[in-house]
C-alpha cells in the first residue's frame, strides 16, 4: 500500500524501529528493517 507507517530513530549508535497503525503496517516494517540494514551495512549500528 506504500504508505510508509514505520520510524527509526538512532541513539548512541543503537537504531530502533516501530510500527504505525495499518493493516499491513507490521510486514512493512520488517521489509523497512531489511533495506535499512542493506543499505547501513549491518556491522555498523546495532538494533535496540
């Protein structure tokens, strides 16, 4: 549906992401996380 309900939010090098109201919200948040740790590479951060 495209509609992006997720965030990210970095603190001292941890990253945590949360999910919005939606009916698919949840499946789009784990997709998010997967592009986020291609592109950030996974060595770099870690997940709160």
């Amino acid at each position: 549906m495209n509609q992006q309900k997720f965030m990210f939010r970095l603190e001292n090098g941890r990253v945590s992401a949360r999910a919005g109201l939606g009916f698919y919200s949840k499946v789009d948040l784990g997709i998010a996380k997967y592009h986020f740790e291609l592109g950030a590479g996974k060595a770099n951060f870690q997940w709160a």
